[in-house]
C-alpha cells in the first residue's frame, strides 16, 4: 500500500512540474537557451545567483548589460 502512495505522489508531483514549465512559472523547470533580450547575448547555464530570488526560483544577470533575468528570459 505504501508503494501505491508514494507511487501516486511521484506522479502528481511530475504532472505538476510538466504543467509549471510549460506555463513558465517561477516553480518550472527550464532547460532551453535564454538570450538576453535588450543585448541578444547568450546567458550561462551554469550561473551564480546574484539575489535571493535568483537562488529560489533561478535566473540570472546579463553580464553585459547588467539586467536582471528571470529562468526564461524575461527581464525583472
């Protein structure tokens, strides 16, 4: 029985993810690209949070523009 919970909790929480991402919300997951869009330059993946926000939910800071981005590239 316990397997049939934690079986079921897996899925609801995989479901979730799956619809957070394609909704691009601060809960998603994001593995494309992300261009800044003042510059057009390309952002790191791997990349240091500059704020606590960045840390929680992920985003970034344009090195060469210095504008705050969130995890799809959308400036903040």
């Amino acid at each position: 029985m316990e397997i049939v919970i934690t079986t079921a909790v897996v899925i609801c929480v995989f479901i979730w993810l799956v619809i957070a991402s394609k909704n691009k919300s601060k809960m998603g997951i994001n593995l494309n690209k992300v261009y800044c869009p003042v510059c057009n330059a390309k952002q790191p993946f791997m990349r240091l949070p500059g704020n606590g926000d960045q840390f929680l939910y992920g985003g970034t800071t344009c090195p060469k523009c210095h504008i705050k981005l969130d995890k799809y590239g959308k400036v903040i």
